[in-house]
C-alpha cells in the first residue's frame, strides 16, 4: 500500500524531503507532484524529476485531488492557507515548521483538520534525535520529578552577512515575520516546550539587527514562568561563534544535562522538598551518562507521517501541539514591543496587529540573491548540532 | 620576620575559619593577638588554644589594645559601622563579604577609606581561585575581543530549611538585608564584575521564599546588558539540588566556559564580525581551537587574602580585593533587588541609593524575626565558602 505525496514549494528543504520520497527512502510514499512557483526553479525540477508532474500553483494541484497527501514546505506565511485548503480538499498534511507566523486562524486550521479526520502533522525533526527523546521519556517517567527550573543556552544557530545576503525575503518581518526564533530556534522552543510543558507568562528582551544588517531579532533572551511556580531562561543568537547548545532542566528529584551530544542524568533517591522539609535524610546522587548517535530526523517523521495515514501510527509532532512554540515565539515579541510580561494565552488579534506594523514598516530591500542551492540530499546543518 | 598584629571582629562560623587559618600556620605573618565576640564562650576556645590571645566583648576596647590590622566579621549591616570605626583609628581594615547591605553605607566606608592612611580590603576569596584568575586575565588581555555575552547559572547554593532556622537573623531583613544575593552570592556578583565588568542595566525577576520558609530572595534571574552592547544573564537559587556552576563567556574570538574546576576555550584566530563580514558561502563558520587552559592550580582561598592584607600592610603589596571594590558587586546586587521590587528594569549609573535605603526599610519595618529557631541546630559551614 502506498500513498502518492505532493511537495509544495520545492526550495532547499523541498527538494530534499522530495527527493528522499522519489529514491524510496520512505516506505509507502511516491512522489507524484512537486508545485513551485519560480519559473527556474521549475525548470530544474523537471531536469532532475523527469517524471513527476509539476505545478506553478497551489490550488491547481489541490483542486486536482491527485495526490493522498502534501507536503508544505513555502515560505513561513503561506504555510497555515496552504495547510487549510489542502485539509478542506482532503489532503493529510505535513507543514514545515514554523506551523505559521503568528497564531491567529490557527484554531480554525486544527478545528478544520478535526472535522477532516485527516492527519496533519508538522515538520519538527529534532523530537527524533535520540537524546531529546531520551529526555522527554525520563521526565515522563518522573525520573527528575517534579519540573522546577530550564535553562536552554541555544547559541548556536550562527549566520553569516552573505546568509543573510541569500534570499531578499530572508530576515525581514514581510518575508519571514521573525528571526531567529521564527527561523532558526522554533525546533528548541518545539522542544523546550515538549519537554517543559506551556509557559504561563513570557517575558523578553529580543534584540533586533544587532549582529547583522537585518531588521528582525538576532538574538533573544526569554525569561519564562509556569503554572507550578517553575522558571525557564532560553537564550538565542545567530551572532555567536562557536555558540552553545546546552539544555538544563532541574526538577525535585534531579536534573537532566544536554551538552555536546551527551545527556547526564543526575538522579535523588528522594525529593529535595521532602530533604528541605527534613522530612528525609539527604537523598543518595546517582548519575548516567547517554550519548547521541547519528540519525535522519526528517526522514522519521516523514515516515511516522505515512505510518500514521497508512496504519493509524500516533504522531510524534502532531499540528495539534506544534502551535505551542508559535505561541512562546509570538509573546516573546510582544514582550519586547512593550516591554511588558506577557501572559498565555496571547491575545492574538493584538499581536497580529503589531506584527503587521511591522511589516508596514518593513524595508524589504531586494538584496543581492545568491541562492541557487540544488542539493538534493538533506543538510546536516538541518539536525541536532551540538 | 615581621608580623601583624591582626584582631578578629566576631568569632563565629567564618571568624573561626579566619582564626584556624592562623593557628594552623597558615598565615606565617599574621599574629593573632585579640578576639572580639559579643559572646564569651566565642572566645574561650580561641584562649584555650592560643593562651597569649586576648579577649573582648566590646569591639572598640579590642580596636584599642594594640592591634595594628582587624577583620570585621560580623552580622553584614554593620560592616561598614565598624570598618569606619577600625579606619578611624588608623587600623588596616579587611571586611568580610558583602560591603554593607545597601550602596548608601559602603560609600561612607568608602570615603572614610580615602582619608585614612590605611589598607582596606575585600574577603573576596573566590579572586584566588586559579580559574577564575586564569578567566579575567584571558579576558583582560584582550586576545579574545570583546565580551558579546556572558551566562552564569550559579544555582549550587542549595540550603535546606534547617539551615535557615540555625539563627533567627538569617534571612531576614532586618537581619541579613536580602537572601541569596546578600549571603550567598557575593563572590559570584563580585567576580562577575571583576571579571566582566559592570553592566549598565539590570532587569529581575525574584522569587521571595519560595523553595524555603523565608522572607527574602531565594530564587534570581537576572538579564544584564553592558556598555559595549553585550548582554548577560545570572541565575541563582538555594533551592536546587543537584545544582549547577557554569560560567560562560562569549567574545570576538569565541568563547570560555568554567565549569566543574576545568577552563575551557574555544578561540578562533578571527572575530565572528570580521568573518562574517568577508566570507562568501552563506553558510559557513570560522575555525576555532578547543584546548583546556592550563592555569598554576593554586587557589588559597581565605587564607591567601589574609597572607595578601598582611603583606600589603608589611611590604606594600598590592591588594588582591581593594575594599572600595566591595561597592560593585552589591551595587548590582542593591541594582536585582530594586528591579524586582519596582518591576521595572534599572540603569545601573542612575541607581538611587537613598530610595534603596528607603524601599529597604521599609521591608525591615515589616520583617519578622523567625521564632522557630532551633538552637544549638548544627550547621557544617566547612564545605559552604565556595
């Protein structure tokens, strides 16, 4: 059995989750559409996939109901209309990730895939890395306890002037509607979410154009608060060389590390609040050390996707629970625009209007365009780096 | 050989350490020639260990017997009562950590400390330690460029409750003036800035008796921004267990990290902006080296700021920890508590020392001196004075 795939927008990440579909790497998918719009790009895409069908547009090839599913794979902002349209034709859905740029509509998207019955899922390959899946079962598992403190110092996304210099809708509030954490982070605000659960308040700082000639955030500093009285700090930057990727999460029972491709599990006998309390002796320290190993992450979800269609495989990144970190990225701006502690939810109507201030004054300068990337396989700088 | 004749100004938990050091020869220029503590059996076992050591209940009869340098280690809000009273009597005056408790009071000391012709110096004992003497001199060469960012999650401080109720001042306002920054924190605070510099603006967020039965702070995150436009970040709790010390510092050339007794460097022979100013591929790095910096290994802590006071005082050496530097790290801790307490970020320049006061004040009319205190509750402070 086997289900006929369409890729939407056929750039960098396009023509590779294509091409992984067209050499089989995934079983139980066929690629029979690819849709772009740029007329070179076509023209290229025809070269290297000589038998599959191409579209100039979305809702030709929607209206056509020729394919089981599809994947989004646009610009950020056409993501949630292509993704509603494609739901109301029943199409299954796969998004790259962000989900959207701003959260507003969103609950329509998710009530329509609801009523559609079909599986929408969105592209968030690092829940796969092992280490991070390794985490989210510890704490599932109440191997820490009880959440207290998150401290995510994700540095390491640098970008040069000429990444910058690649894509005149890069890096601007028109093209992109963020930086960093639209473009860059969303995996480890996915993460940190999925791991730490929602944030009941944001507050941040979000530094715009400060390491580069760009008018969006390059870097960020969040300063996050729970429901439970835990607090999270997650720090950003494409200015940083070499960066740092390091996860720490305390809870009363222990602490998770994520540091350069390891995982140190440090674990209580018994909870520091009983110890606190004297309710205990001081609990016994024991820790574990895991490694990470190489792994495709685009390709497991591309393949849970289909198993989830073909077999009723439940989601590892459903729709559903990707709108989660729009929604942190999103109060994360607003708390910088005001200077003020955001509480969650967002009132979304308010951020879309300041975003769309934004974009008013966007300067959306034509920059020089270098991309002309045809890599075929999947970048490395698209997994886990540590 | 010459010696001082060094009197200690309260005998208890780290007044007994600083009287050890001298009788365990620690300290071959220093002699210990009186004590004063408000409570005789303080004393008495100094007597009974060094005989010729004489003793007081009344601090200024001890300032008056014939010493020529004191320490001052009382309750933290009368530091600086007593380190202008020592000064004004022409005695060489180390003072334990913090300065004071409000930035009102250390400039008094600190004005006094100009007009008297004495020594005055800082217990900031951490300055010995050989990382973080290895770390300022890196920084300090400039070899790396300049800061971009600095990250302490300094959260192994941890105190069980019992702790607190050992004494019936800690932790309180009227008693310590503050929590964690105020007892805790000092070293770290102090390093930062020596290390670092100091920020420009502080912006807090507190948490006040939150992991403990406390009236003060035990729980701190604080996002800093400096002169130069770097940004930084300082996290801080009794309340975790097991709980982290890692300090990382971002610059031009990459990056330094201390943690767990080892100094890690990232360097590259280019800055990040230089490189990404001149390169051509959109995605691309500079290379870096990874070493662990060797340093001398020596870190003689207490006793290596009392050999120091004692060899400024004999030969003119210069002092490790200058007192009139003891202002700087409480001006950012006074700078966190002032932010949190009117919600609002600080400019660090235009912090109001006589509104602290008053803010502060107003916290001691309030404070409520803890009745639950269990005597004689033992508290090994051995392993505390990180």
């Amino acid at each position: 059995m086997s289900i006929k795939v369409a890729v939407i927008g056929v750039g960098n990440i396009g023509t590779a989750h294509a091409s992984a579909i067209y050499n089989g790497e995934i079983d139980g998918m066929e690629l029979c559409a690819l849709c772009d719009t740029d007329e070179n790009r076509i023209e290229a895409l025809k070269e290297a996939f000589p038998d599959v069908s191409i579209f100039k547009s979305s809702d030709e090839l929607l209206e056509g109901k020729i394919a089981d599913a599809v994947i989004i794979a646009t610009p950020h902002y056409f993501h949630p209309s292509i993704a509603l349209k494609a739901l109301e034709s029943g199409h299954n859905v796969i998004s790259e990730k962000p989900l959207g740029v701003y959260t507003y509509g969103i609950d329509k998207l998710l009530e329509t895939q609801k009523r559609s019955g079909k599986v929408f899922a969105v592209m968030l390959n690092q829940r796969t890395n092992k280490l991070f899946s390794l985490a989210k079962k510890m704490i599932s598992d109440g191997k820490i306890g009880k959440i207290k403190r998150s401290v995510w110092i994700i540095t390491n996304w640098y970008r040069t002037d000429e990444y910058y210099a690649s894509g005149n809708w890069r890096a601007t509030w028109q093209g992109e509607g963020g930086g960093v954490l639209t473009n860059q982070a969303p995996h480890n605000l996915d993460l940190w979410q999925w791991l730490c659960g929602m944030p009941n308040s944001i507050y941040a700082v979000c530094n715009e154009g400060k390491y580069h000639n760009i008018e969006v955030e390059d870097e960020a500093t969040i300063y996050a608060e729970y429901e439970n009285g835990a607090s999270g700090v997650f720090i950003s930057s494409t200015g940083d060389y070499p960066g740092t990727n390091r996860l720490e999460i305390t809870g009363d029972r222990g602490k998770i590390v994520l540091e350069r491709g390891t995982l140190t599990l440090t674990e209580l006998s018994g909870s520091e609040r009983d110890f606190c309390s004297g309710k205990i002796e001081e609990p016994i320290i024991s820790e574990a050390v895991f490694y990470d190993e190489d792994y495709n992450g685009h390709k497991r979800i591309l393949q849970n996707f289909a198993n989830a269609i073909l077999y009723g495989e439940e989601l590892i990144s459903p729709a559903s629970d990707a709108v989660n970190e729009v929604l942190i990225c999103n109060a994360s701006y607003m708390s910088s625009w005001t200077g003020e502690k955001i509480k969650l939810p967002l009132d979304e109507e308010k951020y879309l209007d300041m975003l769309k201030k934004k974009i008013e004054n966007s300067a959306q300068v034509a920059k020089s365009s270098h991309e002309n990337l045809f890599d075929k396989a999947y970048l490395k700088r698209w997994n886990t780096n540590w | 050989m010459k010696k001082i004749k060094l009197g200690i100004l309260g005998i208890g938990n780290i007044g007994s350490v600083h009287t050890n050091n001298v009788l365990d020869g620690k300290c071959p220029n220093v002699e210990l020639y009186a004590v004063c503590d408000l409570k005789e059996e303080k004393t008495a076992w100094v007597k009974e260990k060094l005989p010729s050591v004489k003793c007081f209940k009344n601090a200024e009869q001890m300032m008056d017997s014939g010493i020529d340098s004191i320490i001052i280690c009382v309750p933290h809000y009368d530091h600086p009562k007593y380190a202008i009273m020592a000064m004004k009597k022409g005695l060489h005056t180390l003072v334990e950590k913090p300065a004071g408790v409000y930035t009102k009071q250390v400039l008094e000391m600190n004005k006094v400390a100009d007009e008297c012709n004495v020594k005055f110096a800082l217990m900031m004992n951490q300055r010995t330690n050989c990382i973080y003497r290895k770390m300022r001199e890196i920084v300090k060469s400039g070899e790396m460029g300049e800061i971009k960012r600095t990250s302490w999650i300094i959260t192994d401080w941890y105190r069980p409750q019992a702790y607190y109720d050992s004494g019936d001042w800690r932790a309180t306002w009227q008693g310590e003036g503050g929590g964690v920054l105020l007892n805790q924190c000092p070293h770290n605070l102090d390093l930062w800035q020596w290390i670092c510099g100091m920020p420009t603006i502080v912006d807090t967020k507190m948490h006040y008796g939150k992991w403990h039965n406390i009236e003060v702070e035990d729980d701190v995150t604080a996002y800093v921004e400096y002169a130069n436009g770097a940004t930084g970040t300082f996290i801080t709790t009794t309340g975790d267990t097991p709980g982290t010390n890692r300090f990382e510092i971002t610059l031009e050339k990459g990056k330094l990290i201390a943690e767990g007794g080892k100094l890690l460097m990232w360097k590259s022979d280019i800055t990040e902006k230089e490189f990404s100013r001149t390169n051509e591929i959109a995605f691309s790095s500079p290379e870096f080296k990874f070493s662990e910096v060797e340093t001398d290994g020596e870190n003689p802590q207490h006793a290596g700021i009392l050999n120091n006071f004692a060899d400024a005082i004999l030969n003119d050496a210069k002092l490790i920890a200058d007192g009139r530097e003891g202002i700087n790290g409480l001006t950012i801790s006074n700078s966190m508590h002032m932010s949190s307490w009117l919600g609002k970020e600080i400019v660090v320049s235009e912090l109001d020392s006589e509104l602290f006061y008053d803010e502060l004040m107003k916290r001691v009319a309030t404070s409520k001196r803890k009745t639950e205190v269990k005597e004689g509750a033992e508290v090994n402070m051995g392993d505390s004075f990180r």
